[in-house]
C-alpha cells in the first residue's frame, strides 16, 4: 500500500502536537497552557480536511502521520547547531513571506555567516539529510523548499 501525500499543514501541526506533548512529559507541574495547547492542536488535527479524502480515510493513515512526523524528528536530531539555525531562517523566512524562502546571501546576513559558499555548504548537507530540497530550476537563490 502506498504512503498518503500528507498536506503540509497537517504534518507541521502534528510535529507542534508531538513537541507539546514532549514539552508535558518535561513539566510535571502548571501545565494547564500545554494541556490546553493540546488539545487545540488535537482540535486541529482531527478537523483537517485530509482526513474527508480517500486517503485520509484510509484505517492506516493516522498511524502513517505520526510515523512520518517520528521520522523528520530523527532526521532533525542529526543537525548540526548551525543547520539548526539555518533551517529555523528558512522556515520563518517562509512563513513572514508567503513561502518564498530566502536567498543563500540572505540566510547568510541571518545566521551570521558571511561567506555564500559556507551556506552553500551547509545547505548541501542538510539536502543530502532530506531535511530540504533545493531546484536549480526555481530562480537566482530561491530554489529551496522544505518537504515540510
């Protein structure tokens, strides 16, 4: 059987699902915002339109998700502080500019470094982790994309 194509939103909220519920288990006491967090990202889950689709609908999915959201986990734990950093640029970068993600300079002004070729570098890595994905095709140093 083959893995459903999960909308983005749907895994981004689920990996916010599994850090809150991680962040829980670290804070046994005053709670109540996490909890509470929770169960709104629960609330969004359950009512993303994914789950009306023939996939969606599919008794393995849910299961699928978070394996998927497990899976980018594992691969973000093997980043480096600097990837780390670099990523958090191009994420945010993305949401403030409805998706469009910044240029190697630009991630580079960011994170503080000041060499492209450094950035470049790192970006290499990061795409051979399968943390993104970079296109030639896309434009002058907006050929980054994020799988999620």
């Amino acid at each position: 059987m083959q893995q459903p194509t999960f909308p983005r939103d749907l895994i981004r909220t689920q990996l916010q699902r599994t850090r809150t519920y991680a962040a829980l288990e670290l804070r046994p006491f005053e709670t109540t915002a996490l909890r509470r967090r929770l169960r709104q990202l629960d609330n969004r889950i359950s009512a993303h339109p994914f789950w009306q689709t023939a996939a969606g609908r599919s008794p393995s999915a849910r299961v699928e998700l978070r394996e998927l959201v497990r899976e980018i986990q594992e691969t973000e734990e093997h980043l480096s502080d600097q990837q780390r950093r670099i990523l958090r640029c191009i994420r945010e970068w993305a949401a403030a500019h409805n998706g469009e993600t910044p240029s190697v300079r630009e991630i580079g002004r960011i994170v503080g470094l000041s060499s492209t070729g450094s950035v470049a570098y790192q970006l290499g890595q990061m795409e051979q982790l399968g943390v993104l994905d970079r296109s030639v095709n896309r434009g002058p140093g907006k050929g980054i994309s994020l799988p999620w």
